[in-house]
C-alpha cells in the first residue's frame, strides 16, 4: 500500500531547556517536569493559559501520567498525551506534536520529559521493565540493559567484524564534545588508553560503554512559524520524521533497527539526502547502537559503520560530527529526558545558540531515537530532519 507523504508545512521547533543533570536527587519527576515547563513559560514569553497542548514523557512519574500531572501544574490543555518510549520519546513527542498544531487540536505544544534518579530507583525499575525480560533472564539470574547490550554487541562485532577500538573512538570523541558542554557530568578528557583499561561490565561492554543514569529534564515547544514569530522566538523547521516499532521480528539477534525500514521515507519528506546532513544526534546508551544508527540512516551500508567510524573524528570540530552535546555517554540518562538530549542540543546548533562548543555552518540536523529494549531486541525507533 502506497504511503502519502505529508509535509510539515510551517511547523517550528523552539526554545530548547535543560534542566541541570545531577548524579543523583531526593526530588520527583514532577519537580523536575514542572521545572522543565516553568522554563518555557519563562524563556518564550508565552503566558502559561496559552500552552494548549502537552505531551509527557517520564519512566518515574508514577502513580500520575501526562493526565493527572496537568493537575500538579495548573494546565488545561485541549491536546494531551503521555509517551512512554523511552529512547524514543522526542521524536515521538515531536512527530506528535507537529501533527496536532497542523490539525488545529493546538497552537502552542509543550513537549517535556524528564525523571529522577534515587539512589536504588535504576535497579528497582528493572523489576518492571518488561514482561517479556523478566522472564527471559530469571533462569540466568541477569538483568537489565548491560547484558542485552553485551549480547546484541557481540553479536555486531562476529558479524561486521568491528573492534573494541571501533567503539573506544566513539566514547572518546562524544567525551571531547562533552568538554565544553555545561550539562555533561562527565567532562574529564578521556583517552583510547582510558577505554581499553576500564572494567569489563558485561564481556564485551565496557565501563565507558554503559550510559550513566542520572535526573534531570528537558523540554522544546512546536509550534507555527507565524506564532514563534509573534514572540520573537528563534526556531528551527520541521522537514520530515520517520517511526517504527517492532521492525525486522524475524532477525534472530538485532543488527538493524526501523529506520531501515524507513530511511527512503525519511529523506524523500525532507528533500534532502545523508549528505547534506552537518550534524547527526543519536541516541547512545551504548556505542553499538551509534553504529546501527549511522547504517540504517543511510550515511554508510550494512556493517560499514566501523570503517566510517575509522575515517571520521566525530567531533563538533572535525569531519561528521555527531552527539555535539557528548550524548548521554557523557552528559548522563536522565531518564526519558535521555531522549530530548539530541533535541534541545540540535536546535540550539541550529540557530546559533549552542551551549557548548558550535558545529560549524550547521544547517541541517538529524535526530535519531531508540527506545524500550525487551531484553533481545529495541522496541521503538525514529528520526527528525530539522533545517536552520
């Protein structure tokens, strides 16, 4: 069946907030979400009363959803929705976005996430992480993401041959472009030798592979250009976004994910091609996924994603920049704010307002997201082209 294609028309991504990552926090998902809105109340210059659609995205909201945290806030949106994908979640909350200001169920969409991080509160979410995990690895006694990612890593590595040296380059490169950004909780140089010298977690990830929880939030508005404007708010385009969930079932180990399945979509909306791209934001809770991500987009073929790795620095200075900010390896997961974080990063590189240091002449972004990991494989997947 043939798909139509439906642009974006005018719609605008603006305002991109951070609310400061810290390792660990006594405070609530709220206090963090509610900071997160309070933000882009403030910075936009919008009254409160006009934020007429929100959209949610929190793993430790609990008990209370996007429905029952409008209450907390004082909102009373005429478009609501809560979206628990994870990695996922700012693609999707945007794809969503988009589509309710272009229909009139919106004019002003704040879409936020955000969560804390207890001390015991990462190892007492595994317990209900999915169904599906739990009865998975009970027999082994394991859990949780460090040993699915070992198993789908090793796997990468028999079959395209990459090298612990593949995935050492990408954690010291996205730790360079950690250096200057403010939020990143790990900003210490870190060097190959560091790499291949830091304990083994799950044979064979690495320390540096695993992503460090942590709390925080972030946060963007969609809107119209016509009412950014009006506020004199600097914003980015809209050209296209792709999502898939559950693709390739049948791959006994995963090695590729959705956007395989709708990269030509993608880019045939966007009018564009990967090489007109000047920045790339993955989400990165482990490098092997940066490489899936590089593949399926299109900017190199199946198990070509080491070599490329090879032959660029990754760094916002150098030749194909990718995760300005650091990525989550080095700025920290907050959570499903982990998320947003290649976001909020792009826009600011887009309209000249980076935080940290700036990828040159940056006119066109890519923002890819990963999402809900059952044990064996990752659930959901999408990406966003935004243009300057």
């Amino acid at each position: 069946m043939a798909r139509r294609r439906a642009g974006y028309d005018d719609i605008v991504v603006a305002v991109p907030v951070t609310v400061p990552y810290v390792r660990f926090s006594i405070r609530s998902a709220h206090w963090f979400l509610g900071r997160a809105l309070g933000e882009l109340v403030r910075r936009s210059g919008i009254p409160k009363a006009a934020f007429d659609g929100l959209c949610v995205s929190s793993f430790t909201l609990g008990p209370d959803t996007g429905v029952t945290f409008v209450q907390h806030v004082g909102l009373s949106p005429r478009w609501l929705d809560h979206i628990p994908m994870g990695g996922n979640s700012g693609v999707g909350a945007l794809r969503r976005a988009a589509r309710a200001v272009q229909a009139g169920d919106a004019e002003v969409v704040a879409c936020i996430a955000g969560d804390t991080n207890h001390v015991d509160s990462f190892r007492q979410g595994l317990a209900g992480f999915s169904q599906f995990a739990r009865d998975a690895v009970y027999p082994y006694g394991t859990g949780g993401p460090n040993a699915s990612f070992a198993w789908l890593t090793a796997h990468y590595m028999r079959t395209f041959g990459a090298t612990a040296e593949d995935f050492g380059k990408l954690c010291v490169a996205q730790r360079e472009n950690a250096r200057s950004f403010p939020h990143a909780l790990l900003r210490r140089p870190m060097t190959m030798a560091d790499y291949l010298s830091s304990r083994m977690i799950a044979d064979p990830v690495r320390m540096f592979d695993c992503v460090m929880p942590c709390a925080g939030g972030e946060a963007v508005l969609v809107t119209t250009a016509e009412t950014a404007a009006q506020y004199g708010l600097k914003a980015v385009r809209l050209l296209a976004t792709i999502e898939r969930h559950n693709a390739f079932p049948e791959d006994p180990v995963q090695f590729r994910g959705g956007w395989a399945m709708d990269r030509d979509d993608l880019w045939a909306q966007a009018g564009l091609g990967p090489e007109d791209v000047d920045l790339l934001q993955t989400y990165d809770d482990y490098p092997v996924i940066n490489l899936l991500q590089i593949e399926d987009l299109g900017f190199c073929a199946k198990g070509e994603a080491p070599d490329f790795v090879r032959r660029h620095t990754l760094t916002v200075d150098g030749t194909f920049p990718m995760n300005s900010s650091g990525g989550q390896l080095s700025v920290g997961q907050a959570g499903a704010a982990g998320g947003y974080l290649g976001l909020t990063d792009a826009v600011r590189q887009l309209t000249g307002e980076a935080l940290g240091a700036a990828v040159p002449d940056c006119r066109v972004a890519v923002v890819s997201g990963f999402g809900m990991i059952s044990y064996d494989r990752g659930l959901c997947s999408g990406a966003a082209v935004l243009a300057a």
